[in-house]
C-alpha cells in the first residue's frame, strides 16, 4: 500500500524547491455529490494517460478510496489536497509536489463545489482548493432530470464567486440525442461552453457500501475494467482538445514544493518531559530494534492488503525522510511482523468487512501483541483502532487495548479540532491538530484511562488510547500538517 522513494539516510537532505509551477491543470467539480466527478473525472485521467500524457491525480477532502481509482487510471500515487487538515497554505506546495515533473494535474472536487467544512465558510472547499492552485473548473452536472432548468444552475455556480474560473461544464447522464440538444442549447444562450456530453451508462458504474465506494484493493480486475470503462465513455463523450488548453490556460502557480525532509527539518517537537532533544541532522545508527544491515534505520511495518487501504502518501514520505525503512505487510496474509519491526502503522480501511479473516491470523495478532509489550510504538487510526481492541463483532483480535468493537448503524462523520491531552509516541501533550471521522463502528469505552485527543468539536469530548508505546483513535490524521509527530514516532522506533 506503502511505498517509501528512495532515499539516502546519512545524506543532509536537500533544500525544498521553490519556483512557480506550470503544469497544465483542471478541478472537477460538480453542484453536489452524486453527479458524477468521481467518473468524469477518473475517466479523464485515465483518457489523457492513455494518450501518453504524465497525469498527476488529485482528491480534495479526505477521502482515501478515489485516489486509488485515480492511481490505477495514471500509474502514480493520487493524493488528497485538504485545506481543513493541512491548512490552505500546504494546498499549493503539496499538489507541486505531486505535479512535479508531469503534462496534466487533474483535481477531483468534494461534494458539491462550494461545500466545505461545516460552520467554516468556504474552507476545504472545492472551490477554494481552485483558488489556491488559480486552476479552472470543470462542472460536472447531471442533466438526467432537467434541460433548460441547467442554464439557471450553471449560471448561479458561475456567479456565486467571480474568483472561481469555470471554464465549461461536462454534462452526465444524458439520455438521448434530443435531450443533449435542449441542454447545448440552453447553455448556448448562457454563454458556458459544453466541453462534454456523457450518456447513462450502468457498465461505468462502481460498488459501494456503508463508507462509499468499495477500494480498489478490494476488488482490483473489476476496478481495472470499471476504469477502462470510464476512461472509454469520456473519450468519445468529451472534447479532450478543448479541455487540455483549458489546463494549458492555467496560470503559474508561486510556491514552494512541499518537500518531506525539509518539512521535518523545519518542525521539531518540543521533547516531553524526560525526553533527550531530537538530532534534526541525521538519524542515529547505534540504536536497537533494527533490521540486520538497515544502516541504523529503524523498521517501521506499516498495515496494507485489503483490510487497511487508507493512507495518505506523504505519511511513507515522512517515516522514510525521517530515518525509517518503511516496510508494508498484510494482517490478512502475513503471519509475523516484517523482520526486525521497530514501529507499526495501522492506518484506516474495513476491517469490519474482514474480521473473521483477521482473527482467524492468530500468530500475527500475538506478534502485535508481543510488539507492544515491548513498549515499541504504534500509530493507529480508525481500522487500526478496532484492530488493536480486544474483539470486533465479537471476533478476537489484537487484544492490546481493553476495549470492544462493533458495527453500528450511526455513521459518525466529520471534520474534528483536537488537541493531544497525553504525551505519547505520536505527539506530545499539548499538540493541536486537525482531523477527520468517518465509521459506522463503535468503540467501547471510547476512551482509555489515559486518551489520545481532547475533541473540540462538533462538542468537547475525550477520544483513543494511549496506552504503553501505543496510540490508538479513531480521528485520521494528515501528518504533513505536523510533521513532529512523525520525528517523534521514528525517533522513539530507535529507543524503544
């Protein structure tokens, strides 16, 4: 799921890039959810890759399973752009650092485009993701219930905010050729052009459940025909032409590639109590818990296959440049633990959907529990949580935390400000950060004698676990936005 670049450890690491950013860009966005970004905007990718073009993929918001269809419709990792978790001002230099050296970025929007964190204006909107890169907008829109009525929506989209460039609009789900007509012509009189025409087709269509669309991990040969699918209907639906000089007509973009070594250098903790002062230069070879001829970098094993699809790309970027051999590992297949295991990472994913098979690995669930008896640090968020608890809808798993899990009918979403109420292997008490929610699972009690976060909103309460060398939660979080805790975490792989 996770793989670390190339990096050499000893090495000082070199300055961050800083230069204006040209690459030929468009958002996709739409009026609302369900109108189709999703495949619009996969289905582009994956038309102009096929042409021979270097796309770069991008997500506005949290969300973990697009950018997997976008990676398999380019052959590079998606990554998300979340002015919520990072802050606006990482917006530009993260999608520079995912662009870099590509023809075409293609930016998929969240919800409808002028929806962003609740009570916060226009902040992590698609809308002010456009703004921050100063890319035009694609509208995706679907006419299957409307035809003239699409002028009045495409001009008040239009109107709303005069910064927001759109550029044309993409119609969905089209049912005849009398249907485009009354819509063309509608938009004629309006003056948007119409840079595609998709028509209703099931075939393009992907799976979902409880939490959105089923990951790509999951379902891998199917998800390779829905992309072709997509990626089909688009081409002969769209005017690629006309979209790709719109990116052209992107102007340059002034700001510093996000770079993870020069993003560490520049954000140290402050050490807890008791804690000797982080070395910034250069990691530490004579510490324990490494794997044999690692060069004094500590083995971090970090959670994949298809229980634990959710993570971000620049969390690897970050354990690698601070230090750590960043090596995955499959809780479904894997019966042990990567040789040499310092840390472990379990991120987010549906390991409800998988509880039979996780527990059923019983020799792995007894090395995680052997890891943390060590005292060896664990990072674990949302999937990872209910993984590390004593059961999950009544199936035994790691047993570490004395808490019990289950599905639930109540999904519990949203944006959280939280602050670090413990000091733990991840974060010293007292650290702000910005999160997000997203499950229908329960946890019991919902926080330990000792909690990881002090929730600020929707309303204060106490959340996770920090228990030992462990931090458990169910808030994901964006490490790019703090990249201490990531120093802290393999700094503390080295001296466990």
């Amino acid at each position: 799921m996770l793989t670390p670049p190339a990096a050499t450890p000893s090495a000082p690491p070199p300055p961050a890039p800083s230069a204006s950013s040209s690459v030929p860009r468009l958002v996709i966005a739409a009026p609302s959810s369900g109108s189709g970004k999703t495949t619009v905007a996969t289905g582009l990718m994956a038309a102009f890759a096929a042409r021979g073009l270097a796309v770069s993929p991008h997500k506005v918001g949290p969300d973990y399973i697009d950018p997997g269809y976008h990676s398999l419709a380019t052959g590079r990792v998606g990554r998300n752009l979340d002015a919520y978790l990072c802050g606006p001002q990482l917006v530009g230099p993260l999608f520079a650092h995912g662009a870099r050296g590509c023809d075409l970025a293609i930016v998929e929007g969240v919800m409808g485009m002028y929806d962003g964190a609740a009570g916060e204006g226009e902040l992590a909107s698609t809308a002010q993701v456009a703004k921050l890169l100063r890319a035009p907008v694609v509208l995706v829109v679907d006419a299957s219930s409307q035809s003239r009525s699409v002028a009045a929506l495409v001009h008040g989209f239009i109107s709303w905010d005069p910064e927001v460039r759109v550029g044309g609009v993409i119609l969905n789900k089209v049912a005849s050729d009398r249907h485009e007509e009354l819509l063309r012509d509608a938009l004629e009189s309006a003056g948007t052009p119409v840079l595609g025409v998709v028509r209703r087709a099931p075939r393009v269509d992907t799976p979902s459940r409880h939490l959105g669309l089923v990951p790509v991990a999951e379902r891998r040969a199917e998800a390779v025909d829905s992309v072709a699918a997509m990626a089909a209907q688009v081409a002969q639906g769209c005017d690629l032409e006309a979209l790709l000089a719109l990116a052209r007509g992107a102007g340059d973009l002034s700001c510093a590639q996000w770079d993870a070594a020069e993003a560490l250098r520049a954000a140290v903790p402050a050490p807890a109590l008791g804690t000797p002062a982080l070395d910034v230069r250069a990691p530490r070879s004579d510490a324990g818990g490494l794997r044999p001829g690692g060069a004094g970098r500590p083995v971090v094993a970090v959670a994949g296959g298809s229980a634990f699809t959710f993570s971000y790309a620049e969390h690897a970027e970050l354990l690698t440049a601070a230090g750590a051999e960043v090596v995955p590992f499959d809780p479904l297949r894997d019966e042990r633990l990567p040789e040499g295991t310092a840390g472990l990472v379990v991120g987010g994913g549906f390991p409800e959907m998988y509880a039979a098979e996780l527990s059923a690995n019983e020799p792995l669930r007894k090395s995680v529990a052997v890891l943390v008896d060590r005292g060896a640090p664990v990072a674990a968020e949302c999937a990872g949580l209910l993984y590390l608890c004593r059961e999950l809808d009544g199936q035994p798993m790691c047993g570490v935390l004395d808490a019990s899990a289950r599905m639930s009918g109540r999904l519990t979403l949203g944006y959280r400000d939280a602050v670090a109420v413990s000091d733990s292997a991840l974060a010293v008490a007292g650290t702000r950060m910005r999160g997000h929610e997203f499950h229908r699972t329960v946890v019991e009690p919902g926080a330990g004698t000792t909690p990881a976060w002090g929730l600020r909103t929707p309303q204060r309460r106490l959340e996770g676990f920090v228990e030992r060398g462990v931090h458990a939660s169910y808030l994901h979080t964006h490490w790019a936005s703090e990249p201490g805790v990531v120093r802290r975490f393999v700094e503390r792989c080295r001296t466990s």
